[in-house]
C-alpha cells in the first residue's frame, strides 16, 4: 500500500511540473509577457534575500542593511560573486567587532 502512496505522489508532483516544460516552447508569449516572465527569478531572489539582511543581527538591523548595500556596491562593479560575498561579509564582521 504505501508503494503505491508514493507513487501516486511522485505523479501528482512531477505532472504540474512536466507539463508546462512541453507548453512553454509551442506559445508564442506578447514580449510583454517575456520580459514580466524573465524578471520573476529576480523579484523572488530579493523577496528571499531581503528579510534575512534584516534579521542577520536582530537588535542592530543597520549592520545587515549596510552589508546589503556594500553587496549591491560590488554586484554593480561587476565583481565576482565571490568577491561580493567576501566584501558583505567582511562589512558585517567589520561592524560587529
């Protein structure tokens, strides 16, 4: 019995998933849609990252928010990603000591 609950969710998970996989390249998408579309990945990575610049030290949020910035700083140059997280972190280790 519990083989077939578990594969009875495997399919239920991986349909939603498969479909639109062979959707997306038979529409033609408005440009408008492209461009909203290409964007999401972004808005979703600030919406992740934002709360937790905030929260890195509870009762001194400026220390996050002013790794945040030198972070945006960096990206702006076009370091290395490595780069920009050595800077951010540095700039709150800086800060607490």
């Amino acid at each position: 019995m519990i083989p077939f609950i578990i594969i009875g969710m495997a399919l239920v998970t991986i349909i939603p998933r498969l479909i639109p996989a062979f959707i997306v390249d038979k529409v033609n998408f408005p440009n408008w849609v492209n461009n909203w579309l290409n964007v999401i990945p972004y808005a979703a990575l600030g919406a992740l990252i934002f709360p937790g610049i905030l929260t890195v030290i509870p009762e001194e949020p400026w220390i996050g928010f002013v790794g945040g910035l030198t972070a945006i700083a960096l990206a702006l140059f076009r370091l290395n990603i490595i780069v920009v997280l050595l800077g951010a972190s540095a700039t709150v280790f800086l800060l607490t000591i």
